[in-house]
C-alpha cells in the first residue's frame, strides 16, 4: 500500500505526519529494532505509548513529527522529529530520529534528512517550519548517527557534558547543528 500525501518526498523516501491509525506497524517496528536502538533511543513499543506519543507530535505546540516512509510500498522505515521549536530571533529545533531494522544501512535516512532539512527551512507562507537552524544532539558513541548529520551537512560545534537523560544516567553530547545559510549536500532529492 502506498501513501499518496507525502509533505516532502524524494526518489525513495516520503515524508508524511503521524497517524494513530499507524500505532501498530510503528510499534511492531519498534519491537523488530530494539538491539539497533538500544542504548541510543527507546521509542514508544505499545499502542498505550504510541497514541500520545503520536498526539504530542500532531497536535502539540513546539514539535513536529514526521514518518520516513518508503515510496514504494508505503511501510514505516521509521521516524524525524523536531523538538524544541521556537521562534522568534532563534528559529531552531532539535532533532529526534530512528531508522528502524529493516531499513538501516540503505541510505534511506540521508535522503530523509535531506527532506526534513527542506521542510523546515522552507517558509511557513510556502508549508514549511520557517527555522533558520537545526540542531542534533548526539552520543559521541553513536557513530552511525554521527555520520548521518556528518553527510546531512551538519557541523560539529562542541560537546555537553551531562547533556541528557538517556539510558539511566545523563549523558554527554555531541551538539551539531546546520543552518539555512549552509549548502546542502549534492544529491537527489525532490519534494512535494
């Protein structure tokens, strides 16, 4: 099944808004991924997680949620969000993502992150977010992640100590960060 609304969309990645009606593929999902994601992230694993979970994403204030789907047979190859917006003179948030197990390691993401990088620099008048920065927050562990954003075009501005509680403890992160100003990378990429 595919999906034909997509907000962005490049040649092998969609981008579309959570749904509750999608609480249990994501979590099936969730459950197929836990080696791959721990000790990195814990997404919801239950539907009693996913549905505020998805609320949270589609109707709060200050974030915005975005499922990775495949082109070409609509299935969940997991998820982007942007955390922390605000406005004003910052213009910024943060990301949050997860590739899921059957997805990771295609490439599936860079494009991903190129169309979520589009989205919200794109103006508000034209549908987008409007920021002018994004930030990631990540482990200095977590070297697939790392070499996302590294490939996204994002630079390494520093390290925080302490910086979030992840896996029982505060942890350090690396912060890295691009703004609209910065080119992207060379690449295909297409939107909707």
């Amino acid at each position: 099944m595919t999906f034909s609304s997509y907000l962005r969309e490049g040649d092998r990645v969609g981008l579309r808004p959570f749904r509750l009606a999608d609480g249990p593929e994501f979590t099936a999902r969730v459950h197929e991924s836990r080696d791959l994601h721990h000790p990195w992230l814990s997404p919801p694993a239950t539907i009693e997680e996913y549905e505020p979970y998805a609320a949270r994403l589609t109707e709060g204030e200050g974030r915005v949620g975005f499922l990775v789907c495949e082109r070409e047979t609509g299935g969940i190859a997991g998820f982007v969000n942007v955390n922390n917006i605000v406005h004003g003179a910052f213009q910024c948030g943060a990301l949050g993502y997860g590739a899921f197990a059957h997805a990771a390691g295609r490439g599936l993401f860079r494009e991903a992150l190129g169309l979520v990088r589009a989205h919200a620099f794109a103006p508000a008048a034209d549908g987008g977010l409007g920021l002018h920065r994004l930030e990631a927050n990540i482990r200095p562990g977590n070297t697939a992640s790392i070499a996302l954003v590294r490939g996204g075009g994002f630079r390494l501005e520093g390290l925080s100590p302490d910086f979030l509680y992840v896996d029982g403890a505060w942890r350090d992160h690396e912060r890295w960060a691009v703004t609209v100003e910065m080119p992207a990378p060379e690449g295909p990429h297409r939107t909707g």
